[in-house]
C-alpha cells in the first residue's frame, strides 16, 4: 500500500511540475517583449503577418493618428486620376478654425494640394485635412463617410471616424490593429515618403498676411532609429501618446502601432522594442515583383502572335530568420491563349512553395490588350506558313 501511495504521489508531483514548467513557458514567451503601453502591434507590411500584440482590437480614440486614413483616401484619388498633386485648394473658413496642431491657414488663401499634403504629414496640421477633406469629398462630412468605407472595404472591425485629423469627439476610434492595416496600404504610395522623411521646412502663405510657418516633424524616432521613414505620431489627453512607426531594411519593411502611451519618450522606446524585435527575428524574401514578366505565352487568332504575362502585385515570404531554404515557385499557366485579351486579365497563378508546402500566391496577368485578327491578317499568316516566309 505503501509503495502504491508512493508511486501515486510521484506521478502527481510530476504532473504538478510539469504543468508549472509550462505555464512559466507560456508566461516567458508572452512577457519576452516589454512593452508598457496599453495597446500595440508588430506587423509584417509585405504579408500582413501580425508578428506581434497587445490588446490590439481594443477600441481607442487614435488623436492625429487619423490623419493615415485621411492621407491614403488622398493618395488614392492621385492614382485615380481624380486630382493632381498642382490643384489649387481654398481655405474655408471651416478649416481655418479647425483648432489643435496647425499651420495657420487663413480663410481664402490658396494653397497646393502637395502643400496641404506636405503640411498634413510633417507638421500633423488639422487644418490643412480638412481643406483637403472638403476637396476630396466634396465636405467634411462627404470626406468622413468616404473614411469609414474604405474601413469597411479594409475589414476593419474596430474603426468609426467621425473627423479627418483626430481631434477628441464622441464615438471616432479605432484599434492598434486596424491602424496597422490602414498603415499597410499607405506604405504602398512612395509619395509619402517624400515628406514623411522631412525633419523641417517652411509653408510660404500665399495670402501674404502672415509670415511663414515652420514645419517641425514630431516622429522623433527619425534619423535615430535605422530605417525608419513614417508614419504619424498623435496625441491629446483622451488618447494619450501614440505613434505608428514604419521602418525598412533592405526589402523587409515592418509597421509598428503603439496607443495611449502615458508620454511622449514610452512611445518611442516601446515602438524601438516592437521593430527590434521583428528585424531581430524575423526577415522578408522578395518573390516577385508587380509588373515583372514571367513568361511570353502564344496567343491563337490575335493581331500579335504571344503576349507577356506579368505579377499582378509583389509577393514577398515572411520567415523567421535561420529558415529561409527550401523556397521554390511553380507558374499555373495554359500552353497558348486566345484573342482577344484584356489588359489585366487574370490567366494563371504564380504559387510560392517551402519543402513542398503553400506559402503564398500572387495572380498572373495579361500585360497589353489584344485584339483579334481579321480575316485577312488570318489569311496572310496561312500563305506565309505555306509558303515559308
């Protein structure tokens, strides 16, 4: 009985430690990365991969922050062709008054909408978004409708705006990650960068009534941290410090998200941890290139005999650092294509492997319109087989 007694309690000594020993496990692997700010997150911009959070989908007023949606919404009329960098914006009296971080616009003066993007990113003016929203969107309510469904469009669940530069105001927040989701397509716009990276300068009034106005970028972490070139920090008393920081080495470009930090130094060095951390441990492969021909496919009946076939978008590969052999590609593509064809018509895949597993994909396309041969160019094509041109 003894010995039975005995066995019995070592066997639950064992478990007892080893349930101890894991727990302690978890607790180190989550407790690794210190970071004291109510709220964060580490992402990969290539893949999206979360890398790193805290408390991420927890709903928080995000201050100037709001500003990166305000900023893509802007970028992507550029691309559309909706507006040009060179378009001349009035000054409402709206945004005139608008207050917290400002570049004292006056009522009616004209200014660029690259000026107003510049005052935007560098200096987090609140005034120059809105004279931007109201041309945008037609108004300041127009422009807010237009932010929260491209959050929508974004699958961002944790998201109201209510303004276009993040003043305090009942039911605008957001969420550390879906911040980072927004941050990720604005990366994707190099014209950013351009002030992004600007650490002062000066806005020249074009009504003359004041002098200029100096252009100081809040983002301290600029030319102190390697590689980091954006995003936007923010504050007021309801939100706290907060910083959406991006940074790049060689082709890996991380996104770091921090909220309601209790001061300005907390969001810096939390945010430092969290890049740290992901260049420390992490690296991104490039696969393939957006716009890179991948192959010359035939083309049956077309008024041109093959076609390019092109990435319709990058496609990078996260991994952790040690683990980058065994990567391969394979193309999902028909023999020969047949007229006509779009521009952009997806006709294959492009499928990136690790030791034999899935690891990504990105769609194969059609690189120029073409049309279909006629009869006659049908007809030349047969004599000049037959006749050996």
């Amino acid at each position: 009985m003894f010995l039975k007694d005995k066995k019995n309690y070592i066997i639950c000594f064992l478990i007892i430690n080893l349930l101890i020993l894991t727990v302690n496990c978890k607790a180190f692997a989550q407790t690794q990365l210190d970071i004291k700010s109510p709220s964060a997150i580490l992402i990969d911009a290539g893949t999206g991969t979360v890398l790193f959070e805290k408390n991420s989908h927890q709903r928080m007023e995000p201050a100037s922050i709001t500003k990166i949606m305000t900023l893509l919404l802007t970028f992507e009329a550029l691309d559309a062709g909706k507006v040009k960098l060179t378009d001349k914006i009035k000054v409402s009296e709206r945004a005139w008054k608008t207050g917290g971080s400002q570049v004292f616009l006056g009522p009616g003066e004209e200014q660029t909408l690259e000026t107003l993007l510049k005052c935007i990113t560098v200096a987090s003016a609140n005034d120059a978004s809105v004279a931007v929203a109201e041309y945008i969107g037609g108004s300041v309510d127009g422009f807010v409708k237009m932010m929260n469904e491209k959050a929508k469009a974004l699958g961002l669940k944790d998201t109201n705006f209510m303004n276009p530069h993040g003043l305090s105001e009942p039911n605008h927040y957001t969420s550390a990650y879906d911040i980072a989701m927004m941050s990720r397509e604005l990366v994707k716009h190099p014209k950013f960068f351009t002030w992004s990276t600007v650490w002062m300068d000066y806005l020249e009034h074009t009504d003359k009534k004041r002098d200029a106005t100096m252009l100081a970028n809040t983002n301290k972490l600029l030319g102190k941290y390697e590689g980091l070139d954006g995003l936007k920090t923010g504050f007021h008393q309801k939100a706290g410090y907060c910083f959406a920081g991006t940074a790049r080495r060689g082709d890996f470009r991380l996104i770091s998200v921090v909220l309601n930090a209790e001061n300005s130094n907390q969001r810096f060095e939390d945010s430092v941890k969290l890049l740290d951390y992901g260049f420390g441990h992490f690296n991104s492969i490039i696969i393939v290139k957006k716009g890179s021909i991948q192959k010359n496919i035939p083309v049956e009946k077309g008024l041109v005999k093959e076609v390019s076939i092109i990435a319709d978008g990058d496609l990078s590969i996260l991994t952790e650092k040690g683990k980058e052999n065994g990567i391969n590609t394979r193309m999902v593509l028909p023999e020969k294509l047949y007229a006509p064809l779009k521009k952009g018509q997806v006709v294959g895949k492009l499928i990136a492997e690790q030791n034999g597993n899935k690891i990504g994909e990105v769609n194969l396309v059609v690189s120029q319109d073409v049309k279909k041969a006629g009869m006659l160019e049908l007809v030349k094509r047969v004599l000049e087989r037959w006749l050996g041109f």
